[in-house]
C-alpha cells in the first residue's frame, strides 16, 4: 500500500504502532490511528479488486504472525479486523525458536496452517506490516499453499526502503517511484493503477 523510507514518519509509524501499550492507549497513539485510516481506506475501496484477476474471490484472511514470539494478540491482527467480515479468518501459527538469520528465509516450515481442510482449495489473502525482504510473509503463503490454498495474495501496509542501500541505485528508483506522489486512494495498490 505505501513505501516505508528509512527515517522518516511512514517507517516510524510501523515500529510505534506495535510498540508495548494497553490497548485503550493504543487507539490513541498516533501511529496507530495511520496505520488503521490506511487498512479501513483499503477495505472500502481496493477489498473487491483482489478478486479481479484471481480464480476464486478471496474467503479467508491471516496476518503473518511474529516469529519472535511476541506474546498476546498482535496489534496488526487488531487492525486486520476491520477488513471484510466475510474473509475468514485463517489460523496461522509461527514456529517459535527459529534463529534470528534464518527467520528471513522463505521457508514454509516457519509456520503452521491449523485447520488445512480450511484452506484447502480457496484464495486466503496474508496481511502483512513491513516488507523488508519479503521472507515471513512469502514463508506464510508457502505454507498456506501446501496446505491447500489455490490461491494466496499478500498485501503490505509499507514496504521498507532503505536509502543507504545501493545509494546510486536506489536513488534513481526512488526519484522514479515516489516522485510527485501523495498517498492516495484513487491509485489501486492491487493494479498499480485504476481499479479495474
Ligand atoms: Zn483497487
């Protein structure tokens, strides 16, 4: 949905909103309130345009758990919840233990599908905060895959641009991508462009 620069208010909010808080606080934090504006802004809008394009409309619905075994619900799963009440939602369970290196490998066996006769044969959509490199959310749609799905779509709320990363190359990218462009709901994140 958006592009998450290093440094600036986009990356911050995905590190605030999953800070430590009592949850009536966190309904107050700022960071919170972006993030849920963003997701509620993408279930009235672009929810139907997952379905255009795909096999099956999507009926289920997970975010990627934490792998470093965060306890309690997860603030992200509390913002899910205001996606479509007809997905389902989709139990997922992240295999604890996993060493730092290896949790950012696209590994199916990082996560456990709880109910596969659930999955078995539809299109479950995975929520994911941050895509850094795409490790943890891809290793919950393999898993959801051999489990079953036909079809699983990933959607991230941010995905983390680091500037000082291949500077010269990055910067080109970065002037192409972000130029001139505010965040608005007219530009479909599912086609890049219009909804179709
Ligand atoms: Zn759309």
């Amino acid at each position: 949905m958006t592009y998450a620069v290093v440094g600036t208010q986009a990356d911050r909010d995905m590190y605030r909103y999953k800070d430590p808080m009592p949850d009536n606080q966190r309904l107050r934090n700022p960071s919170y309130q972006r993030l849920l504006l963003l997701l509620l802004g993408f279930a009235r809008t672009h929810a139907p345009c997952l379905d255009v394009g795909a096999r099956k409309p999507v009926t289920g619905m997970t975010v990627v758990p934490s792998l470093r075994g965060r306890l309690g619900p997860h603030p992200l799963a509390a913002l899910a919840a205001v996606l479509p009440r007809c997905w389902a939602p989709v139990g997922l369970e992240a295999v604890l233990g996993i060493s730092e290196s290896r949790r950012r490998e696209t590994r199916p066996d990082h996560f456990l599908v709880h109910d596969p006769a659930a999955v078995a044969g539809e299109h479950i959509l995975v929520v994911e905060d941050t895509w850094v490199q795409g490790g943890h959310a891809q290793s919950a749609a393999a898993a959801l895959l051999l489990a079953g799905a036909a079809d699983v779509t990933i959607v991230v709320l941010a995905r983390r641009i680091r500037t000082d990363y291949q500077r010269s190359l990055m910067e080109a990218s970065l002037r192409q991508i972000l130029a001139d462009r505010e965040y608005s709901l007219d530009l479909c994140p599912v086609t890049g462009g219009r909804c179709m």
